[in-house]
C-alpha cells in the first residue's frame, strides 16, 4: 500500500476514446491520485495528451512506462486481448493494477492470471466492472444488504447499445468474443454481484441478427438472451442488443422474496421532459459514456483508496474469472442450442 | 325518489358531441336506467338518435319532452346560457335533473335556481363537474379522507386543452364566458371539494394570448392564471391552456401537511411507452372525452343511484354556484388588474 | 350469424369470481347483447344470479342450458378440466360459444376440438385472451401494423401475480397445469400475436421456489423463465411470478428494427401519484382484474359483433392450440432441463 | 484575465455547510483553478479545512485574505446581509468575485454595487444562481434557444424544500428576508433566463403558513404563492415551500407555442425504482445539494474559464438586481395584498 498521506501515482495505458475518460478523471477528479504518465502506440493519441495533460510523461511503450520507477499503479484501457499480459507484467513490475474489463475471454488464462496474482499479495488488482460503481446501482445495492427487498432470488439485466449503421462492432467481431463476452459480461457481474456472489450453475442462450447480417460469419447476433441459472435456485435473465433505436438502454431489476427494484428503467439523458406532438417524452443516454460517467469516477475514487490501504473495491480477479467463465458458456450455448452445465 | 326496484327513465336533452356520450352511457351502461327520450332541434341529431338508439322516443323542443310523462329525469347536454331555465322548467314538470356545467354564468341567475328548486326537496338536481367522479380523482379524495396527506391546504390544478389551429373557441369566447368560466371553473371544483369546500375570500387572475389573437376583441385570453384565497389559509393556484402542442394536459395536485398527491402529472392515453428516435414517450389524451370517458360514466351511475334513492352524489347547485361565483371573480380580476375580495 | 338487428341471446356458465364480472359486462355494458341464461352447479353462485340478474334463467346443469332454444351462445367460465367437451357441447347444440383461455392443458385434446368445430364453420369459437383487447395492447398491436417500430423480432412479456401468502394457487397446482400453462399462455399468445403468428421452433424454460415450498411435490414453480424461439430468427423471453410484494405486474415489450414499446411498464393503479415520506409513489393493480376490467368489457363486445356477422375478433382456437403446445414444451422443458423442440 | 495557461488561484470565504462544498469543489474537481486561501471566522471550520484541504492559506477575517497578493479571485459563500460590501472590497482589492445568492436583499444595495462595479470592468463578478449550471435547465435553455418549443411564453417554476420539524428557518426569518427572497429568487433567475430576459411589470403574491407558526410575527409564510408579470405578454408562476413531506422538490416548466418542457418534475434521487407493498416509488433528493452537486461543479468550472479569458457564463449583477427586484415586490404584495407594479 502507499503511505496514506501521499499521492498515489498513476500511470494510464491506452488512450482511445475511453482511455482519455479515465486520463482526465485521474488527472483532475481524484483526490489523491497524480497521473504522472500515460502511454500509447498512437501519436495522435499522445498529442492529444501533451494538449491536455501538461505535467504527465508520456510513453510510446509499455515496458518503458512500466520501468518508470515514480508509477505506483497503472491503468490499462488497452484492447481486451493484451489484458492478462498487461496485468502480469504490472505485477512483476511491482505496480497496482487497474484494467478495465475483461480480464480476458479465455478462462485458462484468467486462472493463470489469478494463480500468478496470488504470488503479489502487497498489490491491488481490480477490473472496471464500473456499474458496482455508479450510484443508483451501489444503492440497490446497499437497499439489499439493508434486506429491505427479502431474500433476492432472480436479475434480469440487459446491456442494449443504440444501433450504429455504420455497424462498427460488426468490423470488431472477430476480437470482441461476441455479443455475451462483449456485453452481457457486465449484467452477469451485476447478477452475481446483487445476488451475493452464487455459483453458476448451468446457462442456456439464444439470439437473432435483426439488423448486421455481417455478423454471421462470426456466429455471433446482434440481440442475444440467457438464462443462467445459480446455486441455492437463484436465477437471471440477460439480453444483449446492438441494434436500439433510442439509444443506449443499460438497466437491471433484482427481485426478492419482499420487494423488487429495477435501476435505469427508462434510459433517460436528464431530467428534462419534454411535451410536443410527439407526446411526453425523455431523450436517451446515447452511450455507455453518458449513463455511466459518474460510476467511472467514483471507481477511480475507490482504486485509489483501495491502494492507500482502503477495503478492496470492485471487481477482484475472481469476479472476472466468473463473469468470463459464464459468458464464454452462454457463447456456447448459442452456438451448440444447448444449455451449457458449469 | 323512484322505486329502487324500476328502471329511472332519462330523457337526454342535446345531442351534440358530449350529449352523445351521455346518450350511450344511459342507454346501455348505466345499470338501472333506460333512455327513454332524446330532444335535439337538429335534424341530423336526430337521424343519429334514429339509428343508435332505436327505443328512445324523440322530441324536436324540450317543452314536448318535458310533457312526457313517463320520464323521471332529463339530461341536459344544452348551451351554457339555456342551463338554468331549463333545470327550473324540469323542477316545475316535476323531473329530476341532471345538467351539464356550469349552471350559469351569471351569480344571480345560479342565486334565483337555487332559491326556486328549494321548493323541490324530492327532486336531484346534479351538476356535471365530472372530475368528482375520474376515478383517480376519487383516489384522491378518498386518501384525503382517510388523513393520509395530513391537513390539505393547497390545490393546483389545470385544464390545458390541445391548441386547435381552427380556433373554435375563437368563435365560441362571445358565449363562452372567457377561459376561467369555460375550462378553470373545473379546477374551481376540485380545488373545494379537494380541500374540505372552503368559502373563497379572494382571487388574482392574469393572462396572456399566446397564439390567438382573435379572443382580444373580447377580453379573453387563450392562457390564464390565477390564485385563490379561502378561508383557513387554504390557497389555489389555476392554470387554463387552449394552446398545449401534446393534447388535452388536465391535472391537479393536493398539497397537504404530511404529504402530496398529484392526479393526472403526465397525460398519457393509455399504458404503451415507445421508445424510438425521439426517446421514450407517452402519447397524450387528445381531448378531454377520452380523458374522462369513465367518469361521464361513473357521474351518469351515480344520477342514477341518487335518484333511486341513495346518497346526493356530485356537485349540488350551491357547488356551481360557487364555482362561478369565483370563475367571475377572476374574469374581473383579469380585466380590471386587482384582486376581486368576495 | 344472428340478424345484425336483434339481440345476441348468451349464456353464461360457470358464475365465480370472473364468471360474475363476465356477467355483469354481458347484462349491462354490451349493446346487442341479452344475458338470457346463466348456469351453476352451486346455490350460492345462483343466488348471486337472482339478485343482480333479474330477468336471466337460471339453471343447475350445463346439459339444461344447452336445450335452451332461446340462447344463441354460451360463455364458458368454468374450470378449465371442462372446457374442451363443454366447447364441443355447446356447437353440437348449435350454439356459438366464447370460452375462458386455455383451450385445454392437453395438446391432443386441442386438436380434437379444432377438427371437430370445422364441421360447424357457421358458429364462431374465441378463446378468451382478453390481453388482445386491452386497449394498450391493442395500441401497440395498430403501430406494429402501422410499421412504427419496423419489424419487431423480440418479445418480452410477464405475467407476475401479487403473492398470496394463503397460497390458493399451491392447492390448486395439481390442476392448473403449473406455472406456464395457468399464467406464461397469456404471454405466449401476446408473442405469437405481436410478432405476426410466427410458428415457434424451440424453447427452454427454468424457474424457482421463491416462497412456496408445497409446490416442489408437483414439479411446479412459483417464479417460471423461458426462452421460445419462432421461426424466421423471432425470439420472445417470458417470465411468470406468483409472489410479487407490489401489485399484479403484467406486461409486455416488443422490440423492433426501428423501435420499442413497452405495454403496462409500471403497473400503475390509476392516474394519482403519492409524494411522502416513502417517495413519489404510483400504487399498483393488485389483482388481473382491475388491470384488465375494459379488456374483458371489449372482449365481450367484439365477440357480440363476431357473432352478429362482423370479422373474427380474439383468439382462434388454433391460437389456443398454440398457447397450449408452447406452454406445453415450457413445462416440459422445466421438467427435464432440456430445450424442447417443437 | 488570468492568462490562460496558468491557474486561477481561488480564495474561499465562508466554511459552512455550502462554502465547503464550494471548497472541494475548487479544491480537487475544477481544472484550472488552485484553492490557495480560505477563510472563516470559525475555529470549526478552519480545523476542517487544515484536515481537508492540506495546501491552502487560512484567514480568520476577510481583510487579510483580500491583503493575500497571490489571490486572483474570492469565492464568497457567507450571510447574504454581507454579500454586497463584502463584493466592493474584494473589487477594489483587484480580485475577481463569485458570490452566493442574493446580491442583496435590498434594491438600492444591488444598485449601488453594480454603479462601482462598472469601474472595474477587467474584474468578473458572478452571482451564484446554479441552476442555470445544472445539466438538465441547461438543456432545457438549449432546445428554447434552438426553438423547438416555438416561442416561450410562461414559466412555472418551485423551489421546495423538505420540512425540517425543528425549523431552522425560523429562527432565520428575521434575517432570511422570507420565502420569496430565500427561495423564490431562483425561480426568478430561471423565469427570466429562459424567457429571454424580460422586464418584470407586475407581480401578485399570496401565501399561507402550514406548519410553522413561528413565522407569522415576522411577516413570513412557510408556503408561498406568485405570480409575475413581463412585457411582452410573457407570465411566471411561482410556488415556494418549506414543508414538503417528500423532500426537496425543486423544479421548472417552461411553455411554448409549440411544446413544453419540465426540468425537474418527479424530483427522483436516483434512478432506482422500488416495488414493494407501497406501490412503485422513486426515493426523492433529501436538500438542494444533492439535487444540485453537479450545478455547483459546472458553475466554479464556468467561473474559472470566464476569469481566463472565456464568455461571461451565469448571472450578472444586473440579473441578481432584477431577481432581487421581484422578489422584494413579491414580498410587499404579500404584505399588502395588493399587485406591486413594477
């Protein structure tokens, strides 16, 4: 852990679109936290840092940042089949790790991650499932532990991004790892999270191309559903879409033996409603970035207190092994029209 | 009273758009009454009463129906201006009596029906302020009742009616007796029965003509606002639209000491939201028919039960009279700029 | 079909809680329609009759009704053990005949009826999913139509009952067919009808003991999930409940290439919203029949007009079938953890 | 100007409840800006500060930290009675100003500051009106200023507050300058700001006291009505509260010629939806703060960027005069029970 006084310093890898998200969080919005450094192959990646982010050092490689003796912990926003490696290397190096989610979409080697990881006990490793985050998710949360809803014993949660004509996921199917790895892996960290962490048990999934019919060579959908059932009878229902016309449409209800609670119902942008001839109506987050901006910074918050010797926050390894583990077997079952035994 | 066990025979007067309604409630959902009778002056009325309503026998003046002996009670769906002759020219031929609001727009002409149809204590005189009867609104009233908002002292209420490019109001505001007797003598209504029937003591109207300019000439606006003092610092505030762009925006709200409740706060037509390019929304009720299409109904059985036998239900003649009592207040009170104390 | 000028003369069998309702819409709130006769084989049912039904005959056995010359149809509210052989009665007795969903829990004795009521292609047969004729409902069914959410591919839709801490429903498991057959046949058919009657091709179901653990001896559930996938890449995802703490949750999405709509989100009770200490706050339907009071009142209607000469309105039997056979396989699929093609 | 390269160095004065949100804030969340000083007469609130805020100078009275040469601008978030001399000290010590609503309580003050004010034309000065900042009157603002509600013509606008049963505002009335200049004042701000900046000619007030009969021998009311009139035909009504069941309710609606919109209308905490034995309900934002955490952070960002070099952003002085205007006049027609012609 890092002596409590001081800055924990931070070290960002990748800076796509989300990757400047975090960047510009850690620099400003984190008490506690200096981003000291950042990293990206792209130049035009790193001119936009020089722009923004004045007094952070700027990489063109991984190894070197990692060999930057002033990082405490980096933040890898990096594409989802580097992770794993990423994360060893960190550990080896002696950093904190911060990787956004997946940990990976290979079971085998989430258990070689956690395996080595156990070897670094001193280090925090969290992977940005940032709906534990946000905080109407983290109050239906806290409304359970409360047992104000009885004993919860089924989710259903869904991840449904606005259709994009241009069909950009269509384009990154051979890496995404479908539909399930892709999207879902968010509601089955959802899931067990509010649940009380079961054990899955068996899943069964489905699908359909409504729209990209690019995407059956791959043999993925663009709207995909699951059942997985858990442990002790406990339940979910997951559904995936790509193709929303209203826009990004991100949500999930949790029901108890006294009580249920749905977060995000409606998709609204703000608290604006607006009366025309179209009738009453609210406008739509039009992304993830949107809905979830605040859950990004109160994850950052949290991972840097979690550093400083705070409770663990987040996703462990383990989570993401589980999220990995169930998405790959609804993949599976999509494919196969079997029900998967886990 | 009519014996409990025999149908109340109803003579509808007018058949006009409302009056049709009316005339279809009575004929063939209002337990316990026959429509018996139906007056129209126009000829095309009648063709229609001819062929929806075979049984019904049809008068071309009110004074012939009135002549009918086997009619125990008229509906009067007539002009505002012929109300009050009316309900004492059916007094007099001994019929109980329904009629649409207002009674009058003119104090002294509610003061002198009053007076007379004293002398017929055997006879029910309603008047339709058929909010009374909206099944929401009942809720409401009822929660009231049962002290679950503590002490009301506040009412806010609206009747925004869908912008009509035509203008028929236009036409209509030399009869109309301006947008406060028209459309807030409603919300006049709930406000008392809302809030226990508290005397009002003082009112303050303003307004403005947002999109027709034709209601000038006649001191009318197409919105217009207003406060209303009662006695024991209960208060109302009254907002009446003929220019909303999403349809017919009829609503109230309660405010009491130990909680609030809001009747109709958005006015969707039914239960379907559709989520698309323009967001999520709610399509309006376009008009107030379909708003209120059960209260007409429920109003119509609740006649019928009153003069079976049961309790006086609806607003009484000294209701109407003090809704336009104050309805006239403001209209003054727009005109002249000060508040009108009664 | 009767003349279109005179009365469609029903008889309604089977006088408990929802025959009464049925009734009461038939005597009073259908034009063209005379409720002539009713049938129960229990005294205090027929007892209710003569109060409320005055001019109706009344008689003990099902075999009694149908030598009623005068009766030119039945309605069946009876259990639903009954309802195939009642069916076949009644168009042997030459009588139309609307009957009380589901057709029969028993796929092969759907079958036998639909051949058999070929030979009387002159009497109308609607089994009673009234969902159809819920105004909501049939809202979105006219958009879809009216091509405004594109080609919907996906149906979601519930049917979740308030718990009943009596359990009524754990006594009547042997007989109800469990949870798919008694609540989920009204979502199959909403799915089959919204989606264009597309024939289903697979299903799998699972589901859970949330409360009531006397259901466990009969293989049921009180919490019931499936997936059914229809030819042409159409997919619906059902979810049944009987232990809702909040009211009964009844409602349904259909997801299109071009937009959404959702029927009955929040299973608001009424129009009034409550701001107090618990919040802002809608109170719910408690039971199926506040939510779908006009559904059966419509439903009554259409099949009035049916009968009169007018289109076939509601479910066929061959809807029935279906319902039957795809509720069949998810009660199978239950059983033995399987999907179940069809 | 600032240049824009460095930080804007902020000190804070006045460390209660607000200043310290301001103060964090400045501290951690706006880019560009350095908290370098604060200042508070009140030991508590300095040991807060030397625990939360490690790097900054601390004063116990205002004149040392305005002789404070490495100060750009003062954030003033102390009583309302000191706003106004406290903003000419801070003028005429070359310090830009933010400064929390009300300018002043009194007209002639408000004048007089802006007359010196103008002498100082290099110095920004902003007056604290944060609704103008919050994400959802700002898109509000956007779509009028794109048209898409035609021309607005009325605004309705609240400022609620959850009852406090011990009363704090009470005891504060003697120096509050009641509800309408406590509260109202920014529902002022935003009638003006979203009708395009009208004159006020006349305003009609009212009120009633619920709960809190404390407040009668200062002239003051714990529910207050208004309804204000601008040239142009363009109308506000106003409803301001201190004794809401539910919490603070604070919201806005703005009608135009061709559409509406509400900021604000159910005042949800979050967006979890909650289905238990009450109904469904949204939990409700307990105070202002955390309705408008956001509104506070995108006002300082705001006031910095104005203070390098951008757009004055937020209300001038001159805004904070009018609202002051209306308010006091709202308050004497309270008293007088007469319009106040402005």
């Amino acid at each position: 852990m890092s002596p409590a006084g001081s800055s924990v310093r931070v070290g960002v890898v990748g800076l796509g679109r989300l990757g400047r998200r975090h960047a510009q969080n850690l620099a400003f919005r984190v008490p506690g936290a200096s981003l000291v450094a950042a990293c990206s192959p792209v130049e035009e990646e790193l001119e936009w840092a020089r722009d923004t982010l004045p007094s952070t050092r700027l990489y063109r490689d991984y190894a070197s940042l990692l060999d930057d003796r002033d990082i405490d912990a980096v933040w890898l926003v990096t594409p989802s089949s580097l992770h794993a490696q990423q994360i060893l290397d960190a550990l080896r190096a002696g950093k904190h790790v911060f990787c956004e989610k997946p940990l990976s979409l290979d079971v085998a080697e989430c258990e070689r991650v956690i395996a080595e990881a156990a070897q670094y006990p001193q280090l925090r490793v969290t992977i940005g499932f940032m709906r534990r985050f946000d905080p109407s998710y983290r109050n239906a949360f806290d409304r359970i532990e409360a047992g104000s809803i009885g004993r919860p014993f089924m989710v259903r949660s869904q991840t449904c991004d606005q259709n994009d004509p241009d069909g950009f996921f269509v384009r990154f199917a051979p890496t995404s790892g479908g539909i399930f790895l892709d999207c879902s892996v968010h509601d089955i960290d959802v899931a067990r999270w509010l649940l009380g962490n079961p054990r899955a048990t068996r899943v069964f999934a489905s699908g359909t191309i409504a729209l990209h019919e690019g995407l059956r060579e791959f043999g993925d959908v663009d709207n995909g559903v699951a059942i997985c059932e858990f442990e002790g009878g406990r339940l979910a229902m997951f559904y995936a879409s790509r193709t929303m016309a209203h826009g990004n449409d991100t949500g999930s209800e949790v029901i108890g033996t006294a009580g249920a609670m749905t977060i995000g119902r409606v998709p609204r942008a703000n608290r604006v409603e607006i009366a025309d001839a179209h009738g009453v109506r609210s406008e739509c987050t039009p992304t993830f970035f949107e809905r979830f901006e605040d859950a990004f910074l109160y994850e950052a918050q949290a991972f840097v207190s979690a550093v400083k010797g705070g409770a663990q926050a987040g996703a462990s390894l383990a989570d993401a092994l589980e999220a990995t583990r169930i998405g790959c077997a609804m993949r599976e079952s999509l494919a196969s029209g079997q029900p998967v035994v886990l």
